[in-house]
C-alpha cells in the first residue's frame, strides 16, 4: 500500500477506497493523496469535500479509480 500511496502522491493520481471508520461503518471514497505518514496519511477526500486523515490500519481496499463499464461499449 506505502508503494501505491506514494506513486498517487507523486502523480496526483485519484484512488478509490474502502474504509473503515473508528465506529465500523464501511465507506466508499474517492481521495487525493496529499501526505504519508507511518501509520496514517493525510488525503482530500472527494465525498467530505475536505482533506481527512486515514489510518493505513483501518483501509481495507485501495487503488485506481476504476472504469465504469458500460453496457454495449465495445472492448
């Protein structure tokens, strides 16, 4: 994850994620990775609309932003 959390710092690269939370609600979020820490890093979190810090810990799924697929598209 360290890997990946730095490649998006680097590039600006938008992630999405499944998190979760201190109170154990699972969340889905796009983010913009802005600093890492050891145990957290610091992101703009797209649905909050304001930078956020996350326990690398609590992340239980992280990576692109994935394509939607579309019904009919061609491959």
């Amino acid at each position: 994850m360290n890997g990946l959390l730095k490649r998006a710092l680097e590039s600006g690269e938008i992630l999405e994620m499944i998190y979760l939370s201190d109170k154990n609600q699972l969340t889905h979020r796009k983010i913009k990775v802005i600093e890492i820490y050891s145990d957290t890093f610091r992101a703009l979190c797209f649905v909050r609309r304001q930078p956020r810090i996350f326990k690398k810990s609590n992340v239980l799924s992280i990576g692109p932003v994935r394509k939607k697929f579309r019904e009919g598209a061609a491959s």
